[in-house]
C-alpha cells in the first residue's frame, strides 16, 4: 500500500511543473498500486496552458515511479472536464 506520505514525497516535481504555469496538484487518495491526484488551477494564470490529464498522468506516473517502483496507475481529477 502506498501511504499519502510516500505519494506527497513522490509528487514534489510534478507539483514544480504544473506550478510554472499557476496551478497546483494535491494527493486525493492512495491504493496498492496507483495513486488519485487533484488539479487544483484557483490560482492558475492560464488554466489552459496547464497539461491536459491524460498526459498529466503519464508525465506523473513516470516521474513518480522514481520514489513509488510499485505504482501502476495515476488518475488525475482535472476540473476542466
């Protein structure tokens, strides 16, 4: 199992890179093998220029598979859709 404390480790850069252009991300849940993130975009300048989720996911999965070698699966709950 995953905890939230291992996934926010794991999120750091991810969370660097949808920063540069204003929004955020945040841990919403966590599984044996997949974690569940949030888009936040409140703040964004240009939500627009945010990523769309489903390359979101993938660019978050690869990069957190660093710190989590047991993660599968990211699902990101974008508010845009």
């Amino acid at each position: 199992m995953i905890s939230m404390a291992e996934a926010e480790a794991a999120l750091a850069a991810v969370r660097e890179l949808v920063a540069a252009d204003g929004g955020d991300i945040a841990v919403s849940a966590t599984g044996d093998d997949h974690v569940a993130l949030r888009l936040v975009l409140d703040t964004a300048e240009c939500a627009e220029c945010v990523m769309p989720r489903a390359f979101l996911e993938t660019v978050a999965l690869d990069m957190m598979k660093a710190d989590l070698p047991g993660l599968a699966r990211v699902e990101i709950d974008d508010p845009r859709e």
